[in-house]
C-alpha cells in the first residue's frame, strides 16, 4: 500500500533504516509537488539517488528541499553502475543521517498534522459518480479503477515500480483525465516524452470504449 505524505525526516529515517538492514532495492519517494525520486540500494549501500532529472549530488540537493513525501520500498537484486558520477561523502552522509542535524528538513507540527486531509481524498479516488461518467463515453472524466488501470498500464512503461505511486498521487488530485495524464507526464525528463505517454494513454483507453 501507498503511505500518506509524512514529513521528509520520517522518510529519510526509513531509509537510513533500510541501509542498516543491509537491504538490496530500490527506494521510491514521491514528493508533495509531483516530483519523484529513486534511489538504489545495494546491500545496505546507496549505488545512486535520481530527482526528477537530476541524479547523485544534485538529486540529493533536490530532495533536501522537500517537505513532505511518501516513500515505497522495492526489494530486488540491485547491479553496480560503474560510469555515472557517484555520490560524494558529504551527499551520502546526509542521506545517511545528516538530515537530523538539517533544520530545514525539520517540518513544524501543525503542517503534519495536516494529514487528516486524507479524509477530503476517498470521495476523488472512489467516486460512484465517475461509473455513471464512463457509460456516457465521456473521455474527459475518470470513471474509476478500469481507467486507472489503463493509465497504469502505460505509465509502468515508462516508470516501472514506481508508476503505482505516481497514479495514485494524479488520480487522487483530480477527477479529470487530462489533468491526470498531465501530471503523471509532468515527471518525464523531456517534453518529447511526456507528449509521446498522453499520446499511447490516449490510445489505450481510446481502446477500451
């Protein structure tokens, strides 16, 4: 299951708990903006961290700027990349705990308690009315889990593990399909992609009718 966004220290303690354990894997964070990060664990050590576009350093000086997150964890049989610039000691040991002397990453108390907003998301993620919506063949509303799936389907495409996390995160902000595929799009590196995923999504559930 996809936790609910928890403040950033919560997450990167997860993590730090993950690396302890010696684990393999790959850990997914998906941000409050829309954002998603991954990084690869192998046996406990941290192989490379990827923000958006950015990766290693500059991802962990992406992600020391957000708030709040929710994170998944895959495990799997992780291969060292040689090639890509690795990971300085100053990123690692941030990733690694030196958050918790970082107070930008401290959140204040009343915005995590701001979680309670998860009673507002149901009624976007479960509607009755959206059934209704697809009878009528009106592609501009989501009508419920056939479409997600449809979506889903393509985005693992072009996300893998992490395109449930993603789905889930546009589906529960909005109710109309192009402003879904638009915000799953919005985590693509180039503006090539993203237009090339709306294009097969479209297709795929263009399809389904």
């Amino acid at each position: 299951m996809v936790s609910e966004f928890r403040p950033l220290i919560e997450v990167l303690r997860e993590l730090k708990a993950l690396t302890q354990k010696k684990t393999s894997g790959y850990f997914f964070i998906a941000t409050e903006s829309n954002n998603s990060s991954t990084i690869r664990l192998s046996n406990g050590k941290i192989e490379d961290v990827v923000f958006s576009r950015y990766r290693n350093d500059e991802a962990v000086q992406q992600l020391s700027k957000v708030t709040a997150a929710r994170a998944r964890f895959q495990p799997g049989a992780i291969s060292s990349t040689g090639g890509s610039a690795s990971l300085s000691e100053a990123a690692l040991q941030w990733l690694l705990g030196g958050f918790e002397k970082d107070p930008s990453v401290r959140v204040p108390a009343k915005p995590e308690a701001k979680p309670i907003t998860p009673s507002a998301a149901p009624p976007a993620s479960m509607p009755p009315a959206p059934k209704a919506t697809l009878l009528p063949s009106t592609a501009s509303k989501v009508s419920g889990p056939t479409q997600r799936e449809i979506v889903e389907g393509v985005a693992l495409n072009y996300f893998g593990p992490i395109a449930p996390l993603l789905c889930d995160e546009a589906f529960s902000s909005s109710s109309d399909i192009e402003q879904v595929l638009a915000q799953i799009a919005s985590n693509m590196s180039t503006a090539d992609e993203s237009a090339r995923f709306i294009a097969e999504a479209h297709a795929a559930l263009a399809s389904e009718k």
